[in-house]
C-alpha cells in the first residue's frame, strides 16, 4: 500500500502523514501550500500532480473548505472548490486506478434524530452539507472503487489545536462566558484516531461509506460538553444554555448528526475513543 495524502498540511493531513510514517507505509504529501512532494492547486488542472502519485494504491482527499458559514454566504466560490474541483480530482484518480478516499462529513444528514447508520437517507440542511452529498453521490453513481468516511468534530491534544473544544477551554480560561445549545448532539473525535481508523480500513481493502466517530458514552450535547470543560475549571458559571436556534450563525446547524459506527467496528474490530479517554490530556487537574 502507497497512499497520497491531498491536503497534507492541514489538520487531518498532519496526522495521517504521521501515522503512515509511524506504520511505514510509503506516502506521498500534496499540498498548496507548505512542505509537500507534489504541489496541487485545486484551480489548476490534475493530470501532472496525479502522474506524479503514481504507485499510489489510494489518495485521501482532506481538503475542502469547511467553513459551514462561508459555504452558506459563498455557495459559487465554494461549490466550485467543494464540489466541482474535488469530482474532477476523483476522475483523474479513477483514470489512474489510484482508490478516492473522500473525507466528508456527519452534515450531510438532516440531524433531527442522530444515529445514522451509513445507508440511511442523506438530506443535508446546509449548503456545505450539500456539498459534501454531491460528491459522495459522484462517487456512489459512477460504481469505480472508493471509500467514504464520514466525520463528525475532530480535536487534538495537542496545544496547537484550533478545534471548538480549544476554543472553548480558552473562554473559559479568560473568565468570558461561553453559549451552548442544550438540543445540539456534538461527537468529538480524536483526529489522530480519525487518521489510524482511514489506515485500517485502506488496509483492509474496505469500499463505500464509513462512519468514525466515537461510541454513544462519546456523545454530549454542546452544552454537557461545556460543561465537562467548564467542570476542570470550576467556572460551571460561565456556561450560558440555550438553543440551536439561539446560537449567531448564518446557517443554522442540523441538531443531532451523530453517526453509529458499527459498520467500521465489523471490518475492522476497532472504534475511535471517547473525548473522556483524553480529558486528562486535554486538561490535566
């Protein structure tokens, strides 16, 4: 196995780029920016930088424009990027026999229940969610081999994390009072779990959709989660509830995405841990 990781300087990209090095697998780094192999620029065209992947046996796409906001006030800009540059990516490794995988996103869900399994009825809320489903439907309808991994919010226990738990602990820190929705399901998941999960299944020859996120003791509510948070910090007090539809943003958030993993923890006998696993890495007493 040879994987090329697109977006290799980002969040997702660092860590898998770290653990294909930990597990000696052979990678190639493409990015637009930073210290890469190949440079891929997502306006330019694919057929020299995916030549140059050659001997891949699979590329994970992690780059996209994620901004769930942005996506709703530039829907044009960031379709172009999300959706139409990211299909034409998946052709020129299709036409290389070099296996897509596309890192989407719990988003593409409706959100009024949670517990999604992986073939249940994709209806996204939000223009980024639909982005997300436009892509996995090129994928699904044109029957070459791929892999889909879903995900929810990713964290790290690194201090360089800009996850919303970090943003969160660092409210708290700063004595500002902190808003969180009682009715809003967040599953957050360690990405350098999300990196080692990618690994087995392209490992295990896995195709289709996956979902990696964390058992149900994994799942909170923003506002429990806040709470655990504010908790180490005896600032229980800064925690202000509310409701989704209180929170300022521009395109309102689906409620409960969360995704059951069965179907990752039946190929490959393993699950991403729970946030509680790494609280005390996150925030020591």
């Amino acid at each position: 196995m040879k994987v090329a990781v697109i977006g290799a300087n980002g969040f997702l990209g660092r860590a898998l780029t770290a653990t294909l090095a930990r597990e000696g697998i052979p990678a190639i780094r493409a990015s637009h920016h930073g210290a890469a192999d190949i440079p891929l620029d997502f306006e330019k065209p694919f057929d020299g930088p995916v030549a140059d992947m050659a001997g891949a046996s699979h590329a994970v796409i992690c780059s996209a424009i994620s901004n769930i906001d942005r996506c709703f006030e530039h829907p044009a800009e960031t379709g172009r990027f999300n959706v139409a540059r990211t299909q034409a990516l998946i052709a020129a490794l299709h036409a290389r026999d070099i296996v897509p995988v596309f890192c989407s996103s719990d988003v593409v869900f409706r959100g009024d229940r949670g517990a999604y399994g992986e073939y249940e009825a994709r209806e996204p809320t939000t223009v980024y969610g639909q982005q997300k489903r436009a892509v996995e439907d090129y994928l699904l309808a044109g029957a070459r081999p791929h892999l889909i991994v879903r995900l929810s919010k990713l964290y790290s226990t690194d201090e360089t994390d800009t996850s919303p738990i970090r943003q969160t602990i660092a409210r708290l820190r700063s004595g500002q009072r902190v808003l969180a929705a009682t009715d809003a399901m967040i599953c957050p998941t360690n990405v350098m779990d999300i990196a080692q999960g990618i690994v087995r299944l392209m490992a295990g020859g896995a195709a289709g959709p996956f979902h990696m996120g964390p058992p149900r003791d994994g799942w909170y509510t923003r506002y429990t989660l806040a709470m655990t948070l504010a908790a180490r910090l005896n600032a229980e007090n800064l925690v202000d509830a509310c409701l989704s539809a209180d929170l300022p943003v521009k395109d309102p958030r689906p409620r409960d995405c969360s995704l059951l993993n069965d179907r990752l923890r039946a190929q490959t006998g393993w699950q991403p841990r729970p946030f509680s696993a790494d609280l005390d890495t996150v925030m020591p007493r």
